[in-house]
C-alpha cells in the first residue's frame, strides 16, 4: 500500500508558498502576521488576528482558493479594545 492508497499527498512547498502569498497580497485578506506551517498531511495556519469574523475570513479564502488542501487553523483572537484614556506625551 502507497501513500496514493491510504490519501492524498501532503501538501508541497509551492502550495505553502502560494497560500502565504495569498495571505499577503489578497487585498481581502493581507494579513502579513499569519504563518504557513506543514504538519504531516495538512497545513496548519498559525498567527494572531483582531475577530473571530477576520479568522473566518481568512479560512474560508484559503479554503476558496485551494479546496483540496487539508487546512488546521491555530489562529487566535487578539481582544483589541481602543484606549480608556487619552496619552499624554511630553
């Protein structure tokens, strides 16, 4: 039995590549802090975004754009909040 037999290959280094480019370059997306990481039989998107919708966002383009690539998401949700006070600077 083969690789072939038990799934579908891992995903190569052109498609890390390609998927960390459209991360960059989709004006939809450009998030420049989301790394692309190959684990075994998926690639695992790894980073810090402001919302759970911008998470999602960016999932749901990846999965778009590359449909049968095994995609894990370990991207967390930053709690951005604006400031409760204004910063006085010398």
């Amino acid at each position: 039995m083969t690789d072939r037999d038990i799934g579908a290959d891992p995903p190569d280094e052109y498609v890390e590549a390609e998927i960390q480019r459209l991360l960059v370059e989709d004006p939809a997306v450009a998030e420049q802090g989301i790394t692309v990481v190959r684990r075994e039989r998926a690639l695992v998107l790894y980073g810090e975004v402001e919302s759970p919708h911008r998470r999602e966002e960016i999932l749901r383009r990846v999965s778009e754009r590359f449909p049968d690539v095994p995609i894990t998401s370990d991207i967390g949700v930053i709690g951005a909040q604006a400031p409760t006070e204004i910063e006085q600077l010398p």
